[in-house]
C-alpha cells in the first residue's frame, strides 16, 4: 500500500492559528520534511510532537524528493512545511509533488494562516480580480520595468520582497505609480504586526527612519483612468 504526502500549512507570526486537522496529521506522519531544521524543530517542540524530521530545501530538492517517494512507495506518510505558512508556494516541494501526481500517489493539502489572502482582503480595495507578481528583481532598475508593466492595470496588483527590502520596494513603488493607493502589511499575525495605507510616498513618511525587517505583502490598488498619475521623479518615456 502507497503511502500518502500531506502538504501542511503551519503559522505565519501566531502558533494558534494552527489547525487541529493539521495537528492531527503531523502526529499521524512516519517522517516530516522542514525547510529549515531549526524552524521545524521548533514548532513541533511547541506541540509537543515527536516524530522525524529532515530537511527539504533549495539545496537538497532532488536528493531529499527522491528519498521521500521512496518511503512514499513502501506505504510512509510523509508530512511536508515551510518555515511558516503554505508549503510549495514560494518554497521547493513542488518536484516531489509532481512525482506523485506522475505515480498516483495519494496527496493531501490542508490549509491555513495565509500572508498573501490576509492582506488582500484587509487591503480594502475592489479584490474581484487580482495578479500575483510574487517577488520582482532585486535589481531597481529591472524592478521599476516590471513595474510600469503592470502599472496600469485594471486589477489590483500584489507583490513580496525580501524581509530587507521595503523601502527601496516602497520608493519605486512611488516612483511608477504616483499617488496610487497601496496597502502594506508587515509581519502579519505577529506581535509586531503592522498595516500601512495611504500612497507609497505617504507610507514611507510614517514608517520615517524605523528600520523595519520583516515579512511584508505589498498590495497595489488598480488603474483608475481619471487618478493616474506618474511621479515627476519617473520619466513616462524612459524606456528603463
């Protein structure tokens, strides 16, 4: 009998918002495959859960997917999470994913606390239609491309950056899209949670000189032809 792979979502900031159906099916896994060991350690410390645990990273994807369809094919269930919230999005699993959707193998996701839905729904703005863009360059000048590619786009954009990175996301976010409104939500669930609306020149006013790291969720409000406006800091013909 083939085993089963559940894709676990874990916390975001906040370890209550942890599921029982998830609780239940880590304590039912043979092995349970983290991000990080020391992340996964902790959580399932905090649970008090014992069971194995290895590592499923951008450095060992290959390797570690070939071991888990092995025990997937002689009938383990393998539990897989990030380091928080919806594992494979964003994060490496997707190629032991498809291995057992190739092999038949039975695959459970269980959901939870989520960054991306969370600040689009507390953001306000008209969410019928929306874009992922994900992570942009690190690069200003191929991110500020990217960005007047859908800066003008009928539905709300949203984007994610690295934890060090929301100021000069910020700036050029004021630089391609003016006076357009924006919502940011910072370290969502977390104790030091917080939420910022107003265009991107007024929030990096407010944040001023705090030296905020964290998690953040940049959501972008859609073109309205009658508001648009380009910062006189961004030339519209520059081809970038």
């Amino acid at each position: 009998m083939l085993g089963t792979l559940n894709l676990v979502s874990t916390p975001i900031g906040d370890y209550s918002d942890m599921s029982l159906r998830a609780l239940r099916t880590l304590e039912e896994s043979d092995i349970i495959y983290c991000e990080e060991f020391k992340e996964g350690a902790r959580l399932l410390r905090f649970f008090e859960i014992k069971k194995d645990l290895e590592e499923l990273n951008e450095h060992n994807e290959a390797e570690a997917s070939d071991d888990i369809f092995n025990e997937l094919l002689i009938g383990k269930n393998i539990s897989i999470i990030s380091d928080c919230g919806t594992p494979l999005f964003s994060d490496p699993g997707k190629l032991i994913l498809n291995k057992c959707i190739e092999a038949g193998i039975k695959t459970e996701f269980l959901s939870g606390a989520n960054s991306l839905l969370s600040s689009i729904v507390l953001s306000g703005f008209d969410i019928s239609r929306f874009y992922y863009y994900g992570f942009l360059s690190p690069k200003a000048e191929i991110r500020k491309k990217e960005m007047k590619e859908f800066c003008l786009s009928d539905r709300v954009s949203v984007i994610l950056d690295a934890p060090y990175r929301l100021k000069a996301v910020l700036n050029d976010i004021r630089d391609i899209f003016g006076e357009r409104k924006v919502f940011v939500a910072f370290n969502i669930t977390q104790v030091s949670e917080k939420k910022f609306r107003g265009s991107a020149a007024e929030i990096l006013n407010e944040i001023g000189e705090e030296n905020l790291k964290g998690e953040f969720v940049i959501v972008i409000d859609k073109h309205y032809e009658k508001t648009i406006k380009f910062s006189d800091n961004y030339d519209n013909n520059n081809s970038l």
